[in-house]
C-alpha cells in the first residue's frame, strides 16, 4: 500500500456539529463557486502540462504544485460535502484537513503513457463513473462521484448524524474510499502521477478496522480467469439466475415464517436458518462468478468451499424488538448495498477486460468486488435473520502495529 | 481616526447627503395638493371592509412578532455565535463567510412557524394556493440565494478589512452600492416564468404611456404566479437597457377592468419615466454609508471585520439599522409610489378607473384601506388605499378646474 501516489490521510474523529450538519449542501455553495473556478484552471493548465510532459518527460513543478493543490482542495469539499469530515475547508487546499490526501512530488513519467494518458484514463474514468452512479456534472469532477456510494454515504449519514451528533465510521470509511479513488483518478489524468488508480478498497489503519462481524467474506481466489469462461460470462449465469429465482421466492417465504418464529421463540429455528444460510452463500458464490471476483463455476447448493466464500454464524439469540423492526432498520443497510452494488458492476465490467486481455483479475478490481459482496451478504443475513449485528459497511484496513485513529 | 478627521468627515458626509436629499425629495405630485375628506366607507363596504381589516391584522401582528424573534435570535447569536468557528477549518474569511451562512441558517428555522402561519391565514382567505410543503421547499432554495448573498458581501467586506481594518467602510460602502445597481440592473434576467404580453391592446397602451411620460418604450411582459396566489400585482425592475415591467397574470383575469390595468401600466411606467429604479441607488446610498461606519463601529470590540467572529455582530447591527431605517425608507416609497399614482392620472385621464382599481384591491387583495398609522410608519411602502382614493378625487377635482377654469 505504502507505494500508492496518493495517500488518504484520516485524523477526522466522527464528531459532527448538528448545525453545519443540517445546512451542510448550503454551507458549501461559496465552495462550489471556487472549486468551479479552480477546475476551470486546471483544465487548461492540464492541457498545458500535458504538452510539457510529452516534450520533456517531466511535468512542469509549478503546474504540478497546483494541481495537488488542487486535488486536495477537491477532496476537502468532497469530504465536507460527504459529511466524511467536519470543519468548513479552507479555499486553498492547505494540508491538515480531517481527510486529506497526500501525493507524490513530481516524478519522472514515460513520453508514450502521458501521450496516450486520456485514452489510458478511459477504463478508470469509466469506473469512476459507475462508481458514481451518474454521469459529469455540476462544477468539478467530485461533483461526478457525488452520484453513487459517495451521495448515499452523504444521505444515510445526513439522517445519523442529525440523530446522533456523530457520523457512523463504516460510512465515513466507505466515503473516504470513494473519494481516495476518484483523487488517483484525477492525479492521474492531471499528469501528477503515471500510477493507474487502484479500486483497492483497502484503507490506512489510522481510519480504524471494522469491527469482528459473525459474517465474514473469505477469500482463496488466485485471481487466474479463464478465458473461455470469462468471454462466455454472462451466458454461463443463464442456469443460475433461473435457479436463483425460484430458490429466492422459497427463501422469501421461509424468511416470513422464521420471522414469525423468531419473535415467538427469541431465536431463529435451526432448519430454517440452515436453509437460508445456504440461499445467501449460494448467492454470494453466483455473484462472485457473475462478476468475476471469483473463477470456477459455482454449485447450486451453496455448499462451502468456494474460492470466495461466507462464514456465517450458528442460529443464536435475537431481541425481538430488533427481530420486529428488522425490515425497516434494514432499510438504510439496503441503500448502501444498492450503492456498492455499482462498485461491484464496476469491477465486473472492468474485470472482464482485464481477464480477456491477461487472464488474470487485476487485485483492485477483486477486492473492490469482494468488499461490496461481503456487505451485501451482512446486509441479506441481516434481513434474513441469520444475525442482529448490524451490516458494517466500512472498507477493510491496512495491517498496522499502530493503534487505529 | 482623529476627532478633526472625523468632524471633517461627519460635514462633508452631512452636506452630501443634504445635497442628495433635496435632490431625490422632489415629485411630481404638487406641494399644495389637498385630499378631499373620504371616509373608508367611500372606498369598500362596512363587510369588505372588516374582512381585509381581520386579513391584515393577522398578517401584520405575525410580523412584528417574526421580527422580535429575529431581533432576539441575532441578538443571542451576536453574543454567542462566535463560538461556532470551531466549525471551520478555513481561513478568516472563510470562516466569516461560515458564521454568517450558520447565522441565516439559524434565523431560517425560527421563520419557519411565521411563514407557515402566513401561508395559513393566505389560505384561509384564498388568497394563496401554494401547499406548505411546497411553501417550505421553495423557502429552502431561497435559502440557497441568501447564502450565496451572504459569503459574496462578506468576502467583500471582509477582504477590504483585511487591508484597510477598521476603515473597511470606506471601500465597503461604494461596493455595496455598485452591487444595488447590478442587482436592481439584472433583476429583470431574473424573474422566472415571465412571457410576452399577448394583448395587443394593452401592448400599444404601454407604448403609448411610455411616450406620453418621455420615454423610450418599455416592454411589458407577464408573471405567470396565479398557481401560486390570487393577489394581483405589477412591478417595475431593471435600469436603463433591462428596464421592464412585470404584470402577474392574476391582474389579467377579469376581476379588474382594462381601464384598471391600464392605470396599473401606466404607474409602473411611470415607476421608470421618473427614474425611480436610479433614485432607490441614491436613497440606499445615503444609508448605506452611515450603515457601514455603524457596523465598523460595533465590531470593532472584536476585532472588526478582519476577524471572522465579528460577523455575527455585524449581522445583528445590520438587521437592526435595516429594521430602524425601515420607517424612513417607507416614507420615501409612499412618495414614490404616490408619484407613480399622479403620473399615471396625468397619463390615462381616468380617475374613475384609478379609484375603481383602488377600491378593487380591498375586495381582492384584502387590502386594509386605512391601516393603524404605527402600521403604515413601519410596514407600508405604499400610500394607503384611502389615500390612493382621495388621489384620485384630487386629482379629478384639478382637473375638471383646469377645464372649467
């Protein structure tokens, strides 16, 4: 991770201001006004830079100072606007902001790969635009990924933090991770880095790790893609999706009926719960073949033993006014998933290329593939009563001796 | 500044403003003008009557009260808003611009009960058709348009204080001014769903007036509200090139007689034959100047206007010499506005459709014909119906002297 060009730096302490937190789209309209002024200088100074870093090999240090200055800058807002962080940013993108992103100082970079930088970019800006969920708009690139995982992360939080007076940790984490990409994304059309961005969802420790859940992703996949497999993806699916349907009616209807029980009993019945443990590893096994996060053709039974597969917990205790309310606390769980979702169309649609063109699954792409699977099924088993913990949907961290910030 | 500076300053400000006084005091309507002795049951029926006095006594109790709460809410925030810079990690004025957003934004929810009471009362009359949701939305994009208002004069005055400390208002109030005009200049560009005039009638009448009052011709064009009130209104907006008029389309619907709208058109005309847009820049000019030295004045135990936690001060100074200014800017709009009323007499020739307007408006507008006189000294910035009436009778009585001499 240490060689990543653009570095997230955490130190926000998920305090909120209930205030600026209410008024939070209004307060940053001078913000948008300046950030749009800015973008309009990088455009040009970009085209200029580029020209520069063709001829020379060597991005001009000036220029490069104020496009991270001005992909800092960016990042506050987004930040700000994103509730990921709390204070009102400053308007020159000084370093020390609660998310703040480091880059690389000017560095040597290849005639032909910043020639062809833009065309080189398409993939990533792509990515960023499902990741988005929504086309270019507004008055900058960050504007761009305010459309997907980020506006939900900035909806959801915008409710928890009016109640709460803090900003949940998964979703300020989630929000980080969106905002980290679409800053390498930027440092590398901008010519500050030669490195591609990476959908690595993996964060710095300091931005805290995810607490233990009983429902965890493991992950054995060599990332090898079969060609012949892969090409023939989609079709490959056809068998599944029909079997997935008529094993999701049951598994609705069972749900119904260990809902019941469970309000009754204060547990959900084994049988059942076996029975729906295996609906939603079956699940995770297809979506992880659909979308190339894993390889071999998965079974129809859900049986473990998958290269990406869930571990989920026995039948336990549950309170039963969780248990009654289950369905609509789930709810904000549904639109980050719905949200992630993109993250995991994303690194399908990327995915398939890559796989085609080395036979491989590039690790960014996987593991962004894999975090999204890994909250979708906290966010079923949650639903399905296989578990009260609550979905968690903060990236997974960097190993660390520090303590977490 | 020195007390002889300051002496120097105070007269020459004095023979100025003396100077603008009696070159914006004059109007058109005769000194020696006497109004016949008419009685509020000339103008409306004892029902009429009663019904517009219970409308606007409601409306004019509610706010007084909203401006009490908005005196005592600034007040407090004056006294403790400072503290909210801890919400900011900008620079001053960056943060300046942060308390005087918060400040708009807290005063915005102790509105909110006034205005929905308003809307209330509107409908209870039929005099409003927008919902309260729809009320409140539209609340909170003007909400949008005050903020953006807001960092734009701070960053202004702000950034003159930077430099010239507490003599910012030096600069600031010219600054100030120059915004009244390109505001008062391109409000017109800012007026939504207008559309041409289709009457061609009333279209050559405004020609016509335009000329008869020395002119240029002024395109006239219409404000579709009638979705959103009953209350008929016209208005006059822009200088120079953008001048316009706006005529609501609930003036247009039948409850008033072409003759009666024509007396309208011809006073808006009027509203820019006598350069009233221009001279509205000189009276604000006056108080803006003195406004400014005060507001100096008043922050300067904080550090003036250089330092972000004089805002709320200056906010609260500001509102509270706005609300004391109001009766004196009243009266300068009475005279305007009573100008308007002769200049379209002169114009038309029609008291009888002048009078038959007025008398019009207490029965569709709920238009208070004789409201308290604390009433009219503090909120009214028209002449009161019963004078507009007695206008008119004047003005024929003169008339019909000057043909019968």
């Amino acid at each position: 991770m240490s060689d990543r060009p653009v570095r997230l730096l955490v130190t926000d302490d998920l305090e909120r201001s209930r205030l600026t937190v209410f008024f939070r789209l209004l307060l940053a309209i001078p913000h948008f006004f300046w950030l749009g002024v800015w973008t309009f200088g990088a455009f040009f100074s970009a085209i200029a830079q580029w020209f520069v870093t063709v001829l020379r090999g060597r991005p001009v240090p000036r220029l490069h100072e104020f496009h991270i200055g001005y992909i800092r800058y960016a990042t506050h807002v987004g930040a700000y606007l994103a509730l990921a962080a709390n204070p009102f940013p400053g308007f020159l993108g000084a370093p020390g902001y609660p998310i703040d992103v480091e880059i690389a100082s000017a560095e040597r970079q290849g005639r032909l790969g910043a020639l062809l930088r833009l065309l080189l970019a398409l993939p990533a800006l792509f990515m960023l635009v499902l990741i988005s969920g929504g086309g270019p708009s507004g008055v900058g690139p960050y504007w761009v990924v305010s459309g997907g995982i980020v506006a939900a992360v900035a909806f959801l939080g915008w409710f928890a933090s009016l109640v709460r007076g803090c900003m949940p940790r998964g979703l300020r984490n989630l929000a980080a991770y969106g905002l980290r990409y679409t800053a390498e994304v930027y440092a590398y059309v901008l010519l500050v880095t030669p490195v591609y961005p990476s959908t690595d969802p993996r964060l710095p420790a300091h931005a805290g790790a995810p607490p233990s859940h009983p429902v965890r992703l493991d992950v054995v996949d060599d990332r090898r893609r079969s060609r012949l497999t892969t090409f023939f993806r989609f079709f490959l699916l056809v068998p599944h999706l029909v079997w997935f349907s008529f094993w999701g009616v049951l598994a609705l209807l069972i749900a119904v009926v260990q809902w019941f029980f469970t309000l009754v009993a204060g547990h959900p019945a084994s049988p059942l719960h076996r029975f729906l443990a295996a609906w939603v590893r079956y699940q995770t096994h297809l979506f992880a073949f659909g979308f190339l996060i894993a390889n071999p053709f998965p079974g129809f039974t859900g049986t473990p033993g998958y290269p990406v597969d869930l571990e989920l917990p026995p039948p336990g205790r549950q309170r039963r006014l969780v248990t009654l309310f289950r369905l609509p606390l789930a709810l904000p769980a549904f639109v980050v998933s719905g949200a992630l979702g993109w993250l995991l169309y994303a690194a399908g649609i990327g995915g398939w290329f890559a796989a085609l063109a080395l036979g491989r699954m590039p690790s960014g792409l996987r593991d962004a593939g894999a975090h999204a699977l890994r909250y979708s099924a906290q966010v079923n088993a949650y639903a399905l009563l296989l578990t009260e913990r609550y979905p968690f949907s903060g990236p997974p961290v960097e190993p660390s001796d520090d303590a977490p910030g | 500044m020195r007390r002889a500076e300051r002496a120097a300053a105070l007269l020459a400000f004095a023979v100025g403003a003396g100077a603008a006084v009696w070159a914006l005091w004059p109007t058109d309507v005769p000194d020696d003008l006497e109004l016949p002795p008419l009685g509020q049951a000339d103008v409306a029926s004892a029902a009429h009557i009663r019904e517009a006095e219970r409308f606007e006594t409601f409306l004019r109790w509610d706010y007084v009260l909203a401006e009490v709460v908005v005196l005592l809410v600034l007040a407090l925030y004056a006294w403790r808003g400072h503290r909210l810079a801890r919400e900011s990690a900008a620079g001053r004025i960056g943060t300046g611009m942060l308390l005087g957003m918060l400040g708009l934004g807290i005063l915005w929810i102790t509105q909110i009960p006034f205005g929905l009471a308003e809307i209330w009362w509107a409908r209870r009359y039929d005099a409003a058709e927008v919902g309260y949701l729809e009320w409140l939305l539209g609340y909170w994009l003007g909400l949008a348009g005050q903020f953006g208002f807001i960092c734009l004069a701070l960053a202004i005055v702000m950034g003159f204080a930077q430099v010239l400390r507490d003599r910012w208002w030096v600069a600031g109030a010219p600054a100030f001014i120059a915004l009244y005009v390109v505001f008062a200049w391109s409000l017109p560009w800012l007026i939504p769903d207008d559309r041409p005039v289709d009457d061609p009638a009333l279209a050559a009448a405004a020609q016509r007036y335009a000329r008869e009052q020395g002119t240029d011709p002024i395109p006239v064009r219409i404000e579709d509200v009638s979705a959103y009130t009953d209350s008929p209104n016209a208005f006059a907006a822009g200088m120079d090139a953008s001048r316009k008029i706006f005529i609501w389309d609930t003036l247009l619907d039948g409850r008033f007689t072409d003759d009666e709208v024509h007396v309208v058109l011809a006073h808006e005309i009027a509203h820019h034959s006598r350069e009233h847009i221009w001279k509205s820049v000189g009276w604000y000019a006056l108080f803006a100047v003195p406004g400014t030295f005060l507001i100096a004045l008043a922050t300067r135990r904080r550090g003036t206007l250089r330092e972000a936690q004089a805002v709320p001060v200056a906010l609260f100074v500001f509102v509270a010499l706005n609300l004391a200014a109001q009766p004196i800017l009243n009266v300068v709009g009475r005279r305007m506005e009573a100008e308007a009323d002769w200049v379209a007499l002169e114009t038309t020739d029609d008291p009888t459709a002048a009078r038959g307007l007025f008398e019009q408006f207490t029965v569709v507008a709920l238009a208070d014909p004789s409201p308290p006189r604390w009433s009219t000294l503090l909120f009214d910035t028209h002449p009161t119906m019963l004078d507009r009436v007695r206008m008119a009778e004047a003005w024929r009585e003169r008339s019909e002297g000057r043909s019968h001499p």
